[in-house]
C-alpha cells in the first residue's frame, strides 16, 4: 500500500497578469485488494491497488488482518451464482481485524477494537467499509485467522444444526465434506449435544485427519447410504446437504420418519476452473422433483439456507448478531475453535482456491495481506 502522501504544493498560476494561488488535489491514497476482474478461471483474479475507502455515518472502517476463503468465492469466480456481482469487485465476504475509524452513527464500537465483519463483498483488501450491524466484537483470546473462521462457517452450521434441524439429544445426522470448514464446525457443535452420532463423507485421504470429529466417515465415492443403513437400518434424523446433485437424492431416502433435509450448497456444479453448463444442468437434473404429497405420507421435512442472502438481503442481522454472540461464548468456554488449514497471501491466493476446489483442505483456509507470497520459480528461456 502506498504510503501517506505529503501535503500537496500549490500551485502558482497567473490571472490577469497576478500571481493566484490554487490548491493541488491530494494524493488518493492507495490500498492492495484482491479484485475480480471477470469472470472465469484464476487467471480473473488479480491483486491491484485501489482507492482506500472512508466510511460513511454507519459504518466502520477496518484494518483487515485476515480474510475468509469458501466454496462460495469459487463459485462467485466462475458467475455460476444468482445475481452475479458486476466486475471488477473486490472479492471477500468475511475478515477480521482492527477498527481504524467510526462513523458518526455507529455505537458500541471504538478506534482499536479487534472485530470480525460480514461484508457483501470488499473484505479481500487491506481496509474495508462495512455497516456497523455487521460488526462483531472478538474475544481477547481470539487470532485474528481464527477470527475470520467464524462468520460464515460457524454462523451457518450453528444455524443448520439448531434452528433449523433442531437437533437434539440422541439423534443421528449425516454430513458431506466433514473436512470443510462448515464441515469442521458442524462435527465441533455437534459435540455440544449429548450422545449424538455423526456420519459423515470425505475423500479417503482426509479420513485419519478427521477421524475423532465424528461417529462413522465413509468415503463419499462408495454408497454411503447402504453403509449408513448397516447402522442404523431406519435411516438418519437429519441430513445437511452442501453438495446438491444426486447427493440430494439420496439423503432426502435416506431420512427416518420426521426426519429433515437441508440445502445449503451446491458445490457439485463447480468442477473446473471456470463455468460449466454441463456441470450445471446435470446438478439440476439428478434431482429428482419432490411431491408436497410425497412428503406428507412419509413424514419427512425439506429444507435450504443461504446465509448471505439472510444478512444481506433479507434483514435479519439481529438474528445473526445472536447466534454471533452465543458463538463467542462457545469460544470463551472452549467448546469450540475453529480448525485452520492455512494462510495464504494475496498473490497465492489462486493456489488457495485451487486446494478448496481440489478437496484437499481439512478447515478454514485464510487469506493475510500481511502474508509473504510464496516464492515462485524462475522461467528460465534458454
């Protein structure tokens, strides 16, 4: 980022033969952001420098100290979500860091508090603007990686699990990409709840990594229904779906009488680097259409989340604002943490990206625009 700029020099010029001075602008002072510039591969994704903002009466400025990364952004990425961002925008929906300044309307909140923000994109830059109503106070103990583990991971599965699926003692729940960063958080909350089994998918590869935070892990490539009904013939209480696809199916069958089904991803139309509309029809074609009559003679529940059109879209922040706090004192009392795969800077944060498409990472990966980029080799044309 550039530094604070001198006061300008004025500027002599001459009107009807006498000197008259005239004020140069000041500098615009600069930050560094990760920007899509359209959309596509990695390639669209490009650290560039752009005007610092200022907050306007409700807002807080914050110093970013580190930036969430989800499957979400791979999908913003490719414009394979509804009502796509006009590009170029700077990217990132959650961050955490410092309060620099306080708009006039804003209480609660001080120069120096160490915060975590939601943001409707913008968070992937050095400073960020955000209204106040989405801004959290973090506790004393928290990291700053940590801190930006927790909105839109810990927010959505404390949702899913509590006020949606109303998960109680006793019940059983299955569970894609356990090895996610909502994933994680969702084995963690479970844990909260006495005596509750936890099935669970991931890649082969990730099961010794993830093997504790849960019951039963079966690879997502075998049929994970027939191993489910080994234990428990009758099927599952709940079933969280972030997969979408033929995974839709089968959970929705694999649901015990009163049993839920809840959407809240749709990860499976997202398998190259940049859209496909194969990858898209066929996710929306293997689901099978559901008949309100159907799940009235078998006693099941259908359910979706999406959580940043419930902040940003449809007003409920103070609902958010509770289940933040209710979080924070989850942390406190060290019933929780998030699970940190890795920190990324700015300029890797294509190679970042790039792991979460993959399915390599086990928890959050973070992106620090305080991070040093990794080293890259040197093209040699000889």
């Amino acid at each position: 980022m550039s530094e604070s700029a001198a006061p300008a020099a004025p500027d002599t010029t001459e009107h009807d033969g006498k000197a008259v001075e005239s004020e140069t602008p000041a500098q615009v002072k600069e930050m560094k952001s990760l920007v899509l510039t359209g959309f596509g591969g990695i390639k669209m994704l490009k650290v560039l420098q752009n005007p610092e903002p200022t907050v306007s009466e409700t807002e807080v400025l914050i110093r970013v100290k580190a930036g969430g990364l989800n499957f979400p952004d791979l999908m913003v990425r490719q414009g394979v979500i509804e009502n796509p961002p006009k590009t170029p925008v700077i990217m990132g929906f959650e961050c955490s860091g410092v309060i620099e300044a306080l708009g006039e309307n804003t209480t609660g909140l001080k120069v120096g508090d160490r915060v975590i923000g939601f943001s409707d994109y913008k968070c992937w830059a050095e400073l960020v603007a955000i209204p106040a109503k989405y801004v959290y106070k973090m506790p004393d103990n928290m990291s700053f990686h940590e801190g930006a583990s927790m909105p839109m991971n810990f927010v959505t599965a404390y949702v899913l699990l509590f006020d949606i699926a109303n998960l109680r003692k006793g019940q059983s729940l299955l569970l894609h990409a356990v090895a996610g960063g909502v994933g994680t958080a969702i084995c963690q909350l479970c844990k909260t709840v006495e005596d509750v089994t936890v099935f669970g998918t991931a890649s082969a590869g990730k099961h010794d990594s993830v093997r504790d935070n849960l019951t039963h892990i079966y690879d997502h490539a075998t049929d994970y229904c027939q191993e489910v009904r080994k234990v428990f013939p009758q099927g599952v209480d709940i079933v969280l779906d972030c997969l979408c696809g033929d995974d839709t199916n089968r959970g929705i069958s694999l649901l015990k009488p009163m049993g839920k089904y809840i959407l809240y991803g749709s990860s499976n139309i997202v398998t190259g680097e940049t859209k496909s509309f194969f990858s898209f029809a066929k996710s929306w074609w293997q689901v099978d259409k559901v008949s309100p009559i159907k799940l009235f003679d078998e006693n099941k529940v259908i359910g979706g989340f999406q959580l940043r059109r419930l902040l940003f879209q449809q007003g409920q922040d103070m609902y958010v604002r509770d289940i933040m706090n209710k979080l924070m004192k989850l942390y406190k009392d060290k019933q929780i943490k998030p699970t940190i795969d890795s920190a990324w800077a700015f300029e890797d944060a294509g190679d970042a990206m790039q792991k979460i498409q993959d399915r390599k990472n086990i928890g959050k990966i973070i992106l620090d625009p305080t991070a040093q980029p990794k080293p890259r080799p040197k093209v040699s044309f000889n």
